[in-house]
C-alpha cells in the first residue's frame, strides 16, 4: 500500500497563492522607513550669556552662565531642563571647538567654569530637544594674562636671598642693603626685594652705607 501523500494540482496551486499573499503584505512593511520625527516648533534663545571676567590671570577661573529660556505666546518662559554645549574659540587654533555639554536647573539657568589658560571667545549653544528648538549665544571675548612675577622673597637660607631677589631687606630696623653695600654680607635677611621699588613700596629705606 503507498503511503505517500500525493498533492494534487489544486492544492499546489494553493500553497503558491497563499505564499505570494504573505509575501506581500510583509514586503511593503518591510520596505517602509520609520516615521519621521516631529519637527522643533517651540522658538528658545540663551539669555543673559557671561563669560568672565573680562581679564583673567592665568591659572584662575573663568565662569561661563546663560539662561535658557522658551517663547510661550508673547512672553519667554522657563524650558524645564535643557542640554546646552560650551563652545571656545582659543586664539590661534580651531574655532567654536566643543568643550563641555552641561545640563540647566528645571528654570533654565546654565552655569560651568574653567581654568584659565588662553584667551578667546565664548559661546553656549542649547541643543533642540523634544518641541524645543535649538539656539545659541553671542561670542564672549575673555582675556587671558600671566601672573605677575613675585618682587619678594622669603630667603633661600640664613645669610642669602635668591638669585632673582638679590636685596636683603633687614625686618626690625626696615632697612635694605644692596650686594656692593659695606653691611650686606653681615646683614640676615628676614626679607629678600627683586627691585629698590619694591621694597620702597614695602616700607623699607636703603642702607646709607
């Protein structure tokens, strides 16, 4: 006796039809691309941007601030909190170079610091999130000075002061003795001066001998 199950042409033709019907329904939702995202549509700006203070030591702290803010009607309106990126342009090197991305408090206020290295400009650019729309700062220009150089000294021993401080400057009788002067070898500074200036401005008078 044949086992053999026999498919008859009509059951063939069937299994194509109902194969060619899966493959199109699945083909079209396959092919479809993903639905786009909703376009920004609320306006925003950054605020009351700072970057300061205008001339800054090096080594000291530069604050960058702003505030983010979102138009509602007429009126301009806390956004929640927002993302915003601090953008530098050093002199002399790339501009608007990302250097931090910070987060607002839930009003909107955005505030960071740095240590100063370089002069150059400062920005704040607030990324689109949600109905929100991005936005961005002015430029800020901060510059950036070297530290003034010390013009006094605690001694580099009993009897010497540093070579870049060579005055000694006796505390108790406010009196200051250059190299070539008769009492410099016996004097023990408590005080060494880089310049006369200086230690005239510290409250000292030259040895008169």
């Amino acid at each position: 006796m044949n086992s053999s199950i026999n498919f008859g042409r009509p059951a063939l033709r069937w299994l194509i039809l109902a194969t060619l019907a899966i493959f199109a329904v699945l083909v079209p939702m396959l092919a479809a691309p993903a639905p786009a995202q909703a376009a920004a549509t609320v306006n925003t700006r950054v605020a009351s941007f700072a970057a300061g203070p205008a001339t800054v030591t090096k080594g000291k702290v530069i604050t960058v601030s702003a505030v983010a803010q979102k138009l509602a009607g007429k009126q301009w309106a806390k956004p929640g909190v927002v993302t915003a990126t601090v953008y530098f342009d050093a002199d002399g090197s790339a501009p608007n170079k990302a250097v931090r991305t910070i987060k607002s408090n839930a009003t909107g206020q955005l505030r960071t610091t740095f240590t100063a290295s370089v002069s150059g400009k400062w920005s704040i650019r607030m990324a689109a999130k949600g109905s929100l729309k991005a936005s961005a700062s002015a430029q800020k220009y901060v510059k950036v000075v070297a530290a003034p150089k010390p013009t006094s000294s605690k001694p580099a021993s009993k009897w010497n002061c540093p070579s870049w401080a060579p005055i000694k400057g006796n505390a108790p009788s406010k009196i200051y003795h250059m190299p070539w002067q008769r009492f410099y070898s016996r004097t023990t500074p408590e005080i060494c001066f880089s310049t006369e200036a200086a230690a005239v401005k510290a409250g000292y008078r030259k040895s008169k001998v």
